[in-house]
C-alpha cells in the first residue's frame, strides 16, 4: 500500500422508518441486508451468513420494534384520553416515524489482508464506543452483527430508542446527533441551511469516534487528498498514529501481562488455602484424636473389642504377690522379656508418615503388645493380675509417681503418647496460625486453643 493509500476511519450513523422512501430505505429492508437474506444485498458478489456478535438477529429486531410500536400505541391512546390537553405530544407513533438508529463501522484493510489480532482488537473497541454511544443518547443497542463478505470486514449496531417522557413516540431522529441539531437549528431560526447544522453534529461524532477508537488503531481522522496533505505530512502523520497504535498495543499487553499475573496469584492463592485448609483439618482430626484418649483413638482405627477389653480391665494390686515364690519366678520370667519390649517402644515417639499414620503404626505394634502380655502369662495367672504387675514395672521405668489402674492408662502416662498428644497440639496450633495469616477474617480461634488439653 502506498504511502498516499493510508488507513482512516469509515464510521456512519443514520435512522430509519418502517416504511421508507425514496431517499431512505424501511427498517426491514436494512434488517435484511444486515442479516444477508435472498435478495437483500445484490450490491454482494457472494454473500455470507453474518457473525451475531452481541445481541439477537436483525430480523428479530423488527419483530421487538412492531412489539414495542404496539405496546406504546396503546398506552399513547390511554394518555390522550387522560390529558386531551398534550395530545399533539401524544400522538401514534407513525409508518413513517424514524424507530431504529443503525451504525455502520468499517475496518480500513481488505479481509484478505487483515491482521487477525489488529482487527479483533478494533473490534472490541468499536463495540464499547457503539454501546456508549446508545448510552449517550438514550437507546438501546439490540444486536450487534460482523460482516466478512465484503471487501474489507466491518461491524453493523442496530438500536432503537428508550421509550420514556422526553421520546414517547420512539423517535429516533431524538437519538441521533445530527437530527437533533437540525432540530435545533430550525426551531431557533438560524441562517443558512439546516443540513449545515446535521452534518457539523455528525463531523462531532465522527472526532469522537476518532478520538476513542480510529486513533488508536492507527487510522486517520480523513484521507490525504481531502485534506490536502503533500506526502512528508501524510507519512509523519502515519508514523504519529502507528507510534500511537503500538503504544496503546504495549498498554493493553502490559494489562493482560498483569491479568495474567493476577490470575496466577489467585490460583496460588486457592491452592495455598486449599493445602492450608486440608492441613488444618488433618491437625483437628489428629488434635480430637488425642484428646479423646487412647480407647476413643484405637474405637476409631481398629475396633478390636478382646483388645479394648484387655485394655479397660482394672489390675489387681498385690493379687500376685500373694503367690509362692516359684510362681513369682515363673510369672517374671515370663513377662519380663515382653514387658521391656513394650516399655522400649512407649519410650519411643510414634514415627511414620504424618502425624496421623504414626499413630496409626504405633496402635498396631500397640495390639500385637498386648497380645503378647496374653500368650506370654502362664495360664493360672489371671489377667487383672498381669495388668498389675505391667503397670508396676510402667512406673518404675517411666519415674512416674502412681501406678496406673489400667493398661490404657499405663499407655498414656508413657511418654510415647505424651509425645503424641504435645505434637498433635503443637499441630493444631501451627494449622491455625497458618491459616489466620494466610485468611484472617475466616480464622475463628475456639476454647481448645486458649486452654490447651
């Protein structure tokens, strides 16, 4: 393309009625070309189906139109009967009253020849304009339609006006700049001619169009030759809005590059308070464990009911020492070696994976203990007994200053489970200070973090 071809703006914005005229085509007549039926658009070597980008059919726009029309006659009629005094104001909205606003939005290069990611960038911004655009006047932007069977692609904005106090008939030369300032210029007599004051609004429009999208797509507010520009200022001209294009293009990568960053965070973020959260509920679940005691943990892992009962079992203080000496050696002799092994290992933390799979590890070399005390006892010592002698040596090994009454006792005096219980608070702790730094306002401390266990 040549220096002189350049890029500018094609922007247009004009009403029309349901029935149309000589000069103006009918609201169907544009729905149809818009919407690519048969016939519509002979202008078209190979007419294509449209892209509805926002919004509904153009076809379904005339539908809402016919519906509204309707709808407002009829209330039109009511407040004529209401207030005879306004009823010029009030009159019927017309065959020939203008009802839909259509803009027209033209990329500067062919199809063929667009870069996908220049256009769709365009796109985007001409969609914002149009929608503000109604915003700014009152209307409502019904469908928005993408053309790509011509020569260069472009973007259709169907709209029509809000019904309210300042439009009642749906007037949409009152949503229009051009018509509204041929209005005014009639109503205050100015000279010359009104169409004057039309197409200085629609120039305004044109800037503003410019201003919010055109300039920063690197396209010119006119063409050279319209201006009169000699070719140097047509280039710096050029070189001044593709400075302008690629600074607005670094602007919008550098807001994606923090979208995207963002949206990183807020995934760590999620990821962190999910791992937190999972944590904190393992360090409860381990926490109540704990606090429930030995016979409420072993309930919750293996239910073995011989193995609780051996557990609850009271022992029976000094039974044994009634015996005759040749038993307290048998009895000793017996247990002895098992009682060692057993008082080793709750000497020992519990160890494995995690708090919870330690413990886990450790009820089970727990039961296999316990039925060792059993097998190992001769067979006329009786248990209450053997539970006895197993709390006595428990006291003694771990400096304890009492005899626990039971196995489950004896257990958790020893430091394997007093081991267990300050890990599984400090646990907790940790879990709830974790959370309370990474999402304060959800953190709620409870009774069992002020008194401790």
């Amino acid at each position: 393309m040549s220096d002189r071809g350049g890029k500018s703006i094609f922007a247009h914005k004009q009403t029309y009625s349901r029935k149309g005229n000589s000069k103006s085509r009918s609201v169907s007549e544009i729905a149809d070309e818009a919407e690519r039926l048969d016939g519509a658009c002979p202008h078209v070597a190979n007419p294509q189906s449209p892209t509805i980008l926002e919004g509904i059919r153009p076809s379904e726009v005339v539908e809402v139109i016919e519906q509204r029309i309707a709808e407002q006659n009829t209330l039109l009629r009511q407040l004529r009967k209401e207030q005879p005094d306004r009823k010029e104001a009030l009159r019927g909205i017309r065959s020939d009253t203008h009802v839909l606003i259509a803009s027209v939005f033209s990329f500067p290069d062919p199809v063929e020849d667009m870069d996908q990611a220049d256009y769709l960038r365009w796109r985007r911004d001409v969609i914002a304009f149009a929608k503000a655009d109604a915003v700014r006047n009152k209307a409502e932007v019904l469908s928005i339609i993408e053309h790509l069977d011509e020569a260069h692609p472009h973007v259709h904005v169907l709209a029509v006006p809000l019904c309210a106090e300042g439009n009642m008939r749906m007037d949409a030369k009152r949503c229009h700049e051009g018509h509204r300032e041929q209005d005014r210029h009639k109503d205050h007599g100015w000279s010359g001619s009104p169409s004057r004051s039309y197409k200085q609004a629609m120039r305004g429009w044109q800037d503003r169009y410019h201003a919010e999208v055109g300039a920063k797509h690197a396209q010119a507010r006119t063409g050279p030759r319209r201006r009169r520009l000699d070719r140097a200022a047509w280039k710096a001209e050029q070189e001044r809005l593709k400075a302008q294009k690629e600074a607005e293009i670094a602007i919008l990568r550098a807001e994606e590059a923090r979208r995207l960053a963002d949206e990183e965070e807020r995934r760590r973020d999620l990821v962190m308070q999910d791992t937190v959260a999972s944590r904190l509920q393992e360090a409860e679940a381990v926490h109540a464990i704990a606090t429930g005691g030995l016979i409420a943990a072993i309930r919750q892992i293996d239910p073995d009911p011989v193995l609780l009962k051996r557990l609850e079992t009271p022992g029976e203080m000094g039974a044994w020492t009634h015996h005759d000496a040749d038993r307290n050696r048998e009895m000793h002799s017996a247990l002895a070696p098992v009682l060692s092994d057993g008082l080793e290992a709750l000497r020992q933390p519990p160890a494995g994976p995690g708090l919870l799979g330690g413990l886990t590890g450790f009820l089970r070399g727990l039961a296999g203990w316990v039925n060792r005390l059993a097998d190992a006892s001769p067979r006329w010592l009786k248990w209450p007994e053997t539970v006895a002698y197993i709390a006595n040596g428990a006291r003694e090994a771990f400096g304890t200053p009492y005899a626990a009454s039971t196995l489950a006792g004896v257990i958790e005096a020893s430091p394997a489970w007093q081991s267990f219980t300050g890990e599984a608070r400090a646990r907790l702790d940790q879990a709830r200070t974790v959370q309370a730094l990474t999402n304060p306002r959800d953190s709620r401390p409870d009774a069992s973090s002020q008194t401790g266990i």
